[in-house]
C-alpha cells in the first residue's frame, strides 16, 4: 500500500530521496494544514512536494552539503520550506534579519557567499542596493509578491525543480547559521553543530522536540520574527517534527489571543515585552479570548520581572516555562512555573546533558553561590563563521564555552543570571550592540567622542541612549539629536538607532582608553531593583 508520502509525491511528480523525514512529516495525514500565514495556507502534503522540489533546484545550481543559502524575508510560509529544503540538502541556512540596512546585508553576503538568496519583494530595493555593493553573483529567487527585479528567479517556477537527490550523508542535514552582533561592531556568522551524536535529522528533530517539552503534533504560533533563533527554534524544530505552524506577520497584542483562539494553538514563544504588551490590555479584552489550547508558552531573551511573570501566569496559568540559552551554546536551562515560585529568579537548571559550569577571570572553576562567567558544554558547540581568533576567546576550562554572561549557581544547582555581557543592551529581546552604534556616530562631524548604553525603559526593559561630547561652538541639540538618530538610522536597522542623545562634557574612560559604562549607568539605574 503506498504511503502518504508516496501518494503526493506520485500526485506531483516527484519522487523524495530521503522518505523517513519526509515520511515524519507528512505522518498520517497528507492533507493536515502544515503551514499558515496571513496569506496562504498548505497542506502537508504540498509543503512536502514543494519543498522537495525546492531541493531538487537548489542543488542543481551546485549548492551541496556544506554551503550556505540565504533568506532575506519577513515571516512568511516559504520561509519554511526553504528550511525543509536546505535540511533535506545539509545546506545552512541564513536567516537575514529584514531590519538590517543594504551595508549590513552586503556584509553577509561577502562573508557567507551563499549560493542561492532568497528575497521577499517588500525588500527588493534593500536587496539590490546590498547586492551591488557586496558584488553578490549568486542565483536571486523572488519569493512571491510585486515589487522584484525582473532577472530574479521567480520563485514558484523553483518549487517545481524535480526529484530530490539522495543524501549521501544521513548525518549531514543543513542547520541555520544566524549572524548574532558582536563588540567589534560587526556582524558574526554563528554556525552550531546540534549534537555530536549519529542520528538523523528525524531523530534529531524528535529529540530535541521532546527535551524542549514540545507538545507532538501541536499547533505552534510563530509571533516574532524569524531570523531571531528563539523564534526559529520553537517554531521550526515543531514543524520539523511535525507540528502545524501558524505565522504572525508581526506581533499585535490583542491578535495574538485571537490567533491563539482562532488557531487553537498549543505553543508558542514569547518575550517579556510582548508579556508587557498583554498585560496592558484591559482585564475584560484578555478574558473574552479562549486561550485553554495554550500547553506550553516558552519565554527568555531578556530579564523578566517578577511582576510581569506573576501577570502572565495569572492569564495563561502554569504553562510558562522560563529558560537560558544564547545563539551559539541553544538553550541550556529550563524552570517550571512551580520551580520558579519557588525559586524567583532563577532561569531554571541545566537541561539533560547540558554541564554547566561557573568560571572565575583566570579560568578557575568556581564553587555554589560564587557568581562569575557562566559557560555550558554538551549539548551544542559552535565556531564564529571566519572568526577563528572570536571563536577560541569564546571558549574557557576544559572544553566549556561562554558567551559572557555573568551568574552563580546555587545549591540545587539552579542558575542566577546577575550581570549580563559587557555593555549589550537588550530591548524588547533583542540584543544591541553599543560598539556598532558607536562607531556610525563617530562620523557625524560635530561628534569628539561617544558612548551607547541601555537605560530603563518599562516596555522594552532598556532602550538606546547615546552621549555625546561635540567640537567646540555653540549647537542645537534638538538639532544634533535628530541629525545622529537619522544617521543611525540611514547605516544601520532602525531598532538599534538611539531613542535619544544627551551631550555630555566629556565621555570618562580608563587609562586603558576604554569607556566607563557602568559610571554612565549608574545614575539611570540608581534605585531600581534591577541594576544593569
């Protein structure tokens, strides 16, 4: 009797190369809904044959395991099927964040040289400009919508690409590789390897799906962007494992009850901003909503306070598990809601084979209760794409790697987050990195020195500040202020241009030359119970 993979694949013409994951896919019902967006919506049976004839294309341009695809879209359902095929293929993946300036895009294009960019219309112009100045000569596909270069490949005529080749390595699915901001003010290509053990992408999947505690064949909403790897990790591990996904243009507070109502969904993953934006509807517009589908909402990427978390369970009840984790090492703790009462402000402790470790600034391991750099081993490794010297700095003790930030364990073995990397701001989830800011305002003529930093803000947690000392002469402010925004704004994606500028006599730094940041702190945060 033909499978149901077999069954659609016949039906379209194409025959898979790699049935077991496909075959996870479609489980036993090819005609489910698989993916929706507010645009479209397919079935698992048409995700599996247009993806699989996106594979077949993508590797008759010569993209093979081991190179790079890019994607530069918004949240939308190809999204996915590119991830299905590349996964297929043991292609990575880049998921380019849509904020970013054509500069930016033009950077990873030249450090990544993929084979293949996918673009959304909307981002077009973007895509051009970044196109030219990086001297891309890769293929161009046009995900569907007006607004593309005619010379694009448009991208329906792809999916119809044809049989999938056979994988020869059953170990060598495509992973994504997100560019995560570093100090040096430049982007860093992270690529992770998911797990040193022999399985397969369906094992692999199921795995990892079950440890998150992710419900099987769930209802996930996908209510950030994409190209964030909290967003793609609770929305496209679940899909891999195949769960439904249900996709949000952009997060809406009151939308996000209805989708969770509408869509009867099961999981979704959530920061502490959008918790604020919730919370903020009135008691009587959040209790109009059923939201009884709701299993498992998974929350990190920035400090929650306790009166929000306190909020937040109080509308979705004991289903919103906190955890630590970064784009390099994954994620490396977990707590419950019952763990977390009893444990307020604790992010949980290590997940199975996870060894998490405090180290001292010589590399000392250090005991319970003694807080210094937090850093993990076991469940992922990584390296910096072309970043060697990055990658070996990331690296301390016996085989453990940190991404800086500072913590203690305590005597159960749960982890306190009690600083954060060095001068990285975080709104509304989102990391920032001051140096990148820094070093566009540096050009504004009037400019002598500058420093960024994160200052309390009550919905995003922190927003961008920038202080300024200016050449001698009189100035407008209001002026200057603006004319440095729009300079951040025209080189760089507008989240990271500061909210405000103040001048300031003179910028402290050490002896060293390195700024005082946390003397310029100090008088924002003087008083809070958070201290940045």
């Amino acid at each position: 009797m033909a499978s149901p993979l077999h069954t659609a694949a016949l039906a379209s013409g194409i025959s898979f190369g790699m049935p077991e994951f496909l075959e996870t896919l479609l489980l036993d019902d090819p005609g489910r809904v698989l993916l929706t967006d507010p645009r479209r919506t397919f079935s698992a049976a048409e995700v599996a044959t247009r993806a699989g004839g996106l594979a077949a294309w993508v590797g008759k341009q010569g993209v093979s395991a081991g190179d790079v695809v890019a994607v530069f879209s918004h949240n939308r359902a190809e999204y996915y099927e590119v991830i299905i095929a590349s996964s297929l293929l043991g292609v990575s993946y880049i998921p380019v964040n849509w904020h970013w300036s054509h500069s930016e895009l033009a950077y990873v294009l030249q450090d990544a040289s993929p084979g293949v960019l996918f673009v959304d219309p909307s981002l077009a112009e973007v895509a051009s400009l970044g196109i030219r100045e990086s001297g891309y000569r890769g293929r161009v596909v046009a995900l569907q919508g007006e607004g593309s270069d005619p010379s694009w490949q448009p991208y329906e005529e792809v999916v119809s690409g044809g049989p999938v080749p056979e994988l020869g390595d059953p170990l060598g699915f495509g992973m994504p590789m997100f560019y995560t901001s570093g100090t040096t003010g430049r982007p860093k290509g992270v690529q992770g390897t998911a797990t040193a053990l022999p399985l397969t992408l369906s094992q692999f999947v199921m795995a990892y799906s079950a440890g998150l505690g992710m419900p099987r064949h769930g209802r996930a909403l996908l209510d950030g962007p994409v190209y964030h790897s909290a967003q793609w990790l609770f929305s496209a591990v679940p899909l891999l494992a195949g769960s439904s996904v249900f996709i949000q243009g952009r997060f809406d507070p009151e939308a996000t009850l209805a989708a969770i109502e509408r869509h009867r969904i099961t999981s979704i993953h959530m920061v502490p901003t959008q918790f604020v934006r919730i919370l903020k509807l009135p008691k009587e517009v959040i209790g109009s909503y059923d939201l009884s589908t709701i299993q498992v909402i998974w929350h990190g990427g920035a400090p929650c306070p306790p009166a929000v978390k306190d909020g937040i369970l109080e509308v979705f009840g004991d289903h919103v598990v906190e955890y630590y984790g970064s784009t390099e090492l994954g994620v490396n703790t977990m707590i419950s809601p019952e763990e977390w009462r009893r444990k307020r402000g604790s992010v949980g402790r290590a997940m199975p084979n996870v060894d998490l470790r405090i180290f001292g600034e010589d590399g000392e391991e250090l005991p319970q209760g003694r807080s210094g750099v937090v850093a993990a081993r076991g469940q992922r490794s990584f390296h910096y794409h072309n970043e060697p010297g990055k990658t070996e700095a990331a690296r301390i003790g016996d085989g453990f790697s940190t991404v800086g930030d500072v913590g203690y364990l305590d005597e159960e073995g749960y982890l306190f987050i009690s600083d954060r990397k060095i001068d990285m701001i975080i709104s509304g989830g989102v990391n920032i990195y001051p140096a990148e800011i820094e070093a566009v305002i540096h050009t504004h003529p009037r400019v002598l020195d500058t420093a960024v930093i994160g200052v309390p803000d009550d919905e995003f947690g922190e927003s961008v500040l920038a202080l300024v000392s200016v050449t001698a002469g009189e100035i407008d402010e209001y002026e200057l202020e603006r004319e440095v925004i729009d300079l951040c704004r025209d080189q760089l994606a507008h989240y990271k241009a500061p909210r405000h500028v103040k001048v300031v006599e003179e910028i402290p730094r050490s002896l060293a030359g390195k700024i005082l940041k946390a003397q310029l702190r100090a008088p924002y945060w003087e008083g809070l119970s958070r201290r940045i």
